[in-house]
C-alpha cells in the first residue's frame, strides 16, 4: 500500500485503470460478444476503446462541472454528474457499436 502526498493521484490512476481493463473484458465479452483475431487487433481495439472512454469522460466532467459554476451546490454538482454520467454512458455504448466492436474493424 502507498501512503503519503501521492496516494489520492496514484489510488485514482490504479482505480481508473483496473476499472477501464474490466469494463472492456466485459463490454467485449458480454455486451458485444466480440472476438478479436490476434494480440495486435486486441490492443488496437483497447486503445480506441480508450478513446472512446476518454471522450465520454469529458462529457461527464463538462456537466458536473458545468451544474457547479452555475448552481454553486454540492447537491446540483452531483446532480449535474448523474445527468452528464448517463448521456456519457448512451453515447458511449454508441459509439463503441459503431466504432470500436464493429465486425469490420481490423
């Protein structure tokens, strides 16, 4: 276990990070039902995955941050994230049908 000024930035990064690995075996396995052909396709499919998830990310922060400046309440931040959380995860979901686990991809 880390302790000291690094431990918030280095338990989010390993959070994130186990996180993002888990919901793609999930997503690939379960949602898509997707098979990748070799090691490279998979990696290639990860990173646009990423992307993908990077994006959405910033949708999610862009209302929570935008329901802070406007209504300056931890009640409506939070409300701003559950809104920008679900329109991240519908857009998401959309564009990894389309982009990322597209049976045409690679």
């Amino acid at each position: 276990m880390h302790s000291g000024a690094l431990q918030l930035p280095v338990s989010i990064f390993l959070g994130t990070a186990i996180g993002l690995l888990a919901k793609y075996i999930l997503d690939k396995k379960y949602i898509f039902q997707f098979k990748t052909h070799s090691t490279f396709h998979n990696t290639q499919l990860f990173a646009l995955y990423t992307i993908m998830g990077l994006v959405t990310t910033m949708i999610f922060w862009s209302f929570e941050y935008s329901f802070h400046l406007i209504f300056e309440s931890k009640k409506m931040r939070y409300f701003g994230g559950i809104i920008g959380l679900a329109i991240g995860y519908f857009i998401k979901y959309h564009l990894d049908k389309r982009f990322v686990f597209h049976k045409n991809f690679i």
